[in-house]
C-alpha cells in the first residue's frame, strides 16, 4: 500500500473529521473510502460517455466500415 501526504484546508479537515466521527470512522478511512468512489464514479462516467458516442454514431461507423 502506498501512503500520500495531503494538505488539507482547515475547514476540509475539520468536516472530514466531523464527519468520520458520526460514522464510527477515522478520517483515514473515511478519505480512503471517498477516493475509491470518486474513481468508480469516474470509471463509470467514461463508461456511459463511449456507450453514447459509440450508439450516437453508430449509423456513421456502419456507413464508414
């Protein structure tokens, strides 16, 4: 596992850990967590954008090949 170094506004870091604390977490955890889904969402993001352009010019691809 690799360990990154973060600075955090003052406000930012007290609302993480605010917000840990109503969720039984450490902020550690908490940080961890929201990364991981910010990337899926991204993941599913890129997903959904291909799946449009691909079916958006789908009559251009088919005329093309």
């Amino acid at each position: 596992m690799q360990t990154l170094e973060v600075d955090l506004p003052d406000q930012t870091a007290s609302k993480l850990c605010d917000a840990a604390q109503r969720l039984g977490v450490t902020p550690e955890s908490l940080a961890q967590i929201s990364i991981e889904e910010m990337l899926a969402r991204l993941d599913l993001d890129f997903v959904a954008a291909a799946s449009y352009v691909l079916e958006k010019n789908a009559a251009l691809y088919r005329r093309l090949a």
